[in-house]
C-alpha cells in the first residue's frame, strides 16, 4: 500500500498555531510507529484570500480531491467581514465539503471527566455524555438554489431554498445507521416535518432506511423539541441524525453542553474513493478565534482529535487513534491546561506549543 | 370605550384543562375588578378537525380577525398523525398567524427563583435569568414558496423557500426594538449571514433600523453560535430578534434553559387595528401534552401568564398583569405544585384545578 497523504490546511486565526502541534503527532507518528504520511499544505480561507484573492484556489480544490485525507484548522476573522459573499473565507470551507461530496459531518460531543465541571450544565446531566450527531453537510438550505437577494416591487427580498433529494437522505441516513450499529443502537431523527415537507420527506426516507437496520431503535424529534431535550437531558441520546441547517445549531449546542469546545473534533465523510477510503475532511469544532490568534494561548486538543479522528476513519488505524485519545485524556488528568481551560485554582496555563509536547510526551 | 372582546381556542390534549382556569382568573377579574370581557369559545387543531373536518374553520378564522385577542391551548396529538398534511392540528394555529399576521412573537424566558433548581443548567447560569426573543412568525421557511414533495427524474425531493422582503424584516425588528427600548437596551439579532443571503438582507435591514434607536446597543450572532451562547451564559442577553426557524429553535431553548416549561407564555402580535390594538394571539409555549391530558395533572400557569400578556399587550392593563404574575409567584413561594414541578422532596401534588384556585385565592 502507498504512504497514505494528508493535505493540511491551517486555515486563519488560530489555525496555524494549532496545526503546529498536529505535525509534532504526527511527525512521531511517523518516527515511532512506522506510520508515516505524505504531508502537503496549502491555504484557505482568509489566507488564500490573501494570497490569490479567493478563499479556496481551484489547485488547492484539485489537490483536496486528490489525497486520502484534508485536515483543516479553522476559516475567517473580522478583517474579511466586509468582503463579498462569495469571497468570503466561509465559501473556500463549503466549497471543499460540496465538491468533495462529504455528506456525512460527524460532530461527536463528548463529555472529559477533567473538564465536566466547565459546562453550564449541572455534572450529573452532562458527566460521561458521550453522543454523536450525523449533520446532512452538502445539501439543504446551504446549497439549494435559487437563492440570492432579489427585487421586488419596491424592495428587495432575500431567498434560500431547503432542498433534499431521497438519494440524499438515503446516504446520509444510512451513514447514521452505520454509526449507530458500532455503538448503543439508538438513533433519532430530526426534522420539522410538522411544518415542512422537506422534513416529511426526510422522516419516511429514514424510516425507509431503518428497515435494513432493524436491530437499531429508530425515533423521530421535532427538531425544537430536540433543542430542548439535548439540553434538558443529553443523555438520553446516542446518535442524532438530522440536515444541515438543524445539524449546525444542535451539533454546536451539542458541543456547548461538554463545556469544552476547544476539546471538539469533526469528520466530514463523503463516498469511497478507489482505494476504498471514503473522501474525508477532518477539522476541530471551535472557530478561528482571531482575539487570541499569534498569542500561543490556543487550545491544540480538538485540531489534535480531529486527527484521531481521521487515524480512525481514513487509515484504519482505531488503535493509534485510541492512543492519541488517551494521550490527550492522560495529559488533562495530570491537570495540563491551556487558558481556555482554566477554573478559578491558580492553576498556570501552559502554551500551545506545551500542550503539544505534553501530549506528544504522554504517546 | 366597549367591552373588550376574547376568543378562546382551548385546543387539544391539555388545552381544555389549562383553559379551564384562566377562565376562573378571568371572572374574576370581572366579579372584583369590574374588568369585564366579551368571552367566546370555538374549536381549533384536532379538536377542530373532528368536529369540522379542518384543523380551523373558516367562522372560526373570521372571528379571530373579529376580537380583540385570542386565547390558545395547544394543538395535536398522536390520534392526528397520520393526517394529510394540511389537516394536521399545527395547520390551524399556522393559518391563524399567517391570516392574522402575527408577525412579532414574544417569547419571554424567565426563571422563576423559586424552580431554579429544576433547570438542568448550573444555579448561577439561570437565577434570575430575564429574556425575552422575538420570533418572525408569519414569513420565511414555513410559509414560503414553491414547497411541496415533487418528482425529480426517478426520486422525489422536498423543497422549502427562506423567504424574507425588507419590510417583513423591518417590522419585526422594529417591535424588537421598542421591547428593548423597554428593558435594558440591548439587541440581539440572530441569522446565518455566514452562508444564507436571506440572512444578510436580515443583518442588513436590522443595521438599519437600529438607527432609529440609538440608545439601543445592536449586536448580531450567527445562529450557531447563538444556541451556544444560550447554553453557555443566557444572561448576557437581554432581547433576542431571530427569523421564524431560528426563532423556533432558540425559543425553545431558551425555555428550556429554565427548567420549567409548564410556566412559560407567550404573545404573538401583529399590526395595530383601528381600535389601536394590535391583533393578538397568547399561548403557552408547552405543547398538548396528550400523555397526561385529561387526568388533572396539567400546569395551568403558563396559560394563566399567557392571559396576564393579553392584559399587558392587548388591553393595557399592565397594573392587572403583574397581579397575576405577582399571584403565581405567591402561589409558587407557598410550594403549591403541580405534578411537573415536583422535585423528591415528597411534596404531593395539586390538581390543574386546585392550582387555578389557588392563585384566584392570591390575586
Ligand atoms: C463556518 C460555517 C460556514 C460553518 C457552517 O455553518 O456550516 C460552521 O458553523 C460549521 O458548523 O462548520
Ligand atoms: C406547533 C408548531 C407548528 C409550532 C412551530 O413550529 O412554530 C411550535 O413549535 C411553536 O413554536 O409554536
């Protein structure tokens, strides 16, 4: 088998300083387990913008779609605020999730034993949580058409269009099946089919589906009525699968419920490639943060898990990426922290760069 | 100046039992206070349905455009779920927003001290938490066209349109501004400019009609992140403006966030009539809760705060309004409790019916 590659994409913000610390893993890796990646890097988002004065150049799109794996730090800061729509830093991240197809986005929340106490949710309703929420990535409102804004009469009028196809729900609704057969069985859908046919037509797709999975426990939310149990009491998920719209605010409220968003990690899965490996893009939860960006105070873990994350999904290395997790899960019991997770002890934070070394230390 | 009129929609599942004693606050208020209403009674959702054949009927809509403000329940239940779309309960109050043009929801979320300690979130995340969101409600995604389920080649595909003009924007901001004007003076506005151009025309048209209120402090927030900042320190807001979706989602969680949802009402307001009042609809933000109706169990609180909004909002009897809020608190304070309120504490539970009385015996 030929050396697996990796384009990396630091992004904006906070990206490249994270990213950093990525390359120390996987540089040991490579030292160490004999588990070495032909790494490429390249620009996007406000960078590119920069650069070649589009969020995502079309030889970077071309080299995407090229390797086993893209792992992207973060896009955007206020510098490109006032840009048109479609050069903002934003569009360069879509565009790599549509034409790479990567329908499946997997947002795991997970609660760390260490850091429960940072949530804004009382320990017992969010200690141990551990669900996984399957966002439709690459069609619905993000991506239907027409839209635009438009005049009318006397004004203007701004127009999206939600949109999904059978195909579409089909795939995205059997990556969730999947997931939920390697672990506790129980998925539920989210929709508004109360009000919207789109979501009538999401719920029949997946209880369609859910036919080839009879050993799973399928059930169906409203997607309001799922805002409030995920905060009411998350635990009483395992997987959610729901569309892109829904799926961005619940998997971020997801998130917000762990109290630790630097923490978070992503995978966005498309089809299988020639090779058998599915199209993947990987890529930390938090945003760019440009208030702390150059300052060394960034939080590597969630860009680091999102590289587990692809260990796991891309290489078929679950093993390796156990030992990243429990590197990371190590080095946060010896009570390591980067500022964002500090409680009010006294505790002094250590760097980005630290953070790295210490996790490097602990594989 | 004549008798100020009320229709009463109870609804479905719970809605008769919680009607049933607003209706003991409103003879009240009639007996004591020489506050006399003009008050009528008519079917809507399933209820509607099984009488008429339509979740609401034509009389019924021409009688809500007649009053001066309508009184909701709830609407659904399970026995209409496999209903034709347009039969469903929720069709009846969605028609009654779009025919009435209720363009403005309020959505106060408010924690009440003395159940603080039911929120799943942290005690010093909600004590004394006041919001208030103001939803689009008679635009965008669930009203918009084309929307339907079509044929497409050999699938089918679900569409719905986001649709907002200038004005729908500038109407609903404009309330939300005058209820800032109200409370602390800041803003909110929630959208996804980031990828929908409906929600750059939102943050646009928002910008703008903040010049007219220069004392208010304007921010804005992409949705996701306003679900995360919800859950992370709700307190940092004051009013929220979102469009219809969003407003469906945060809402709710926001509710949620109090930890009592059996105590949550809401206004839903449209243009001033020639009488100077605005068309008005009030109703609990619970549900029907077909589970429990019928049984006494229900909390008929939110239903009797919904009435204390119509004081406020339609008939400008603030003073009367914080009588009732000021008698539920009195109520809540000498630990009457319905089954939904009870912790493990052993307290044994009043009836829906028992609770009405009880605060009757307050005001
Ligand atoms: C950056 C933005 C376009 C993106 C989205 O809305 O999908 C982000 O919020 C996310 O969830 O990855
Ligand atoms: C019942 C349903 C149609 C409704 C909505 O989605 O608007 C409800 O969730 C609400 O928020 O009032």
């Amino acid at each position: 088998m030929s050396t697996p590659s990796l384009l990396i994409l630091p992004g904006d913000g906070i990206g490249p300083e994270v990213m950093a610390e990525v390359r120390k893993i996987v540089d040991w890796f490579g030292a160490k387990r004999d588990l070495t990646f032909d790494v490429s890097e390249d620009l996007v988002g406000g960078a590119a913008y920069d650069a070649h004065g589009t969020p995502l150049h079309d030889d970077t799109m071309a080299r995407a779609q090229d390797v086993d794996a893209v792992l992207l730090g973060a896009v955007g800061g206020p510098k490109y605020d006032a840009l048109d729509f479609s050069l903002k830093p934003e569009r360069g991240l879509l565009r790599l999730r549509k034409e790479m197809d990567l329908f499946a986005n997997l947002r795991p929340a997970q609660c760390f034993d260490a850091l429960s106490h940072f949530s804004s949710l009382k320990q017992e309703v969010v200690a141990g949580l551990d669900i996984m929420i399957v966002r439709e990535l690459t069609s619905g409102v993000y991506f239907g058409e027409p839209r635009g804004i438009f005049e009318e009469g006397n004004e203007r009028v701004g127009i999206n269009t939600q949109r999904y196809t059978e195909s579409e729900i089909d795939r995205v609704a059997r990556s969730a099946f999947e997931l939920a057969m390697k672990r506790d069985k129980k998925l539920c859908s989210m929709e508004k089919a109360n009000v919207m046919e789109s979501g009538i037509l999401w719920r029949e797709v997946v209880t369609r589906v859910g036919q080839d999975y009879p050993e799973v426990e399928l059930s169906h939310m409203y997607a309001d009525a799922g805002a409030m149990q995920l905060t009411r009491w998350p635990k009483q998920f395992d997987v959610i699968v729901t569309d892109n719209l829904f799926g961005d605010l619940l998997s971020d409220l997801a998130a917000m419920l762990t109290g630790s968003l630097g923490m978070l990690p992503s995978a966005s899965l498309g089809a299988p490639m020639s090779n058998g490996r599915p199209k993947a893009l990987y890529e930390p939860v938090h945003g760019s943060a440009p208030d702390i960006a150059g300052q060394g105070k960034a939080n590597p873990i969630a860009c680091i898990l999102s590289f587990a994350m692809a260990l796991r999904y891309s290489f078929d290395q679950g093993d390796e990426a156990a030992r990243v997790e429990k590197a990371v899960e190590a080095v946060l019991a010896d009570g390591v922290r980067t500022a964002d997770l500090l409680g009010e002890d006294g505790t002094v934070p250590v760097s980005t760069s630290e953070m790295g070394d210490a996790i490097v230390a602990k594989l």
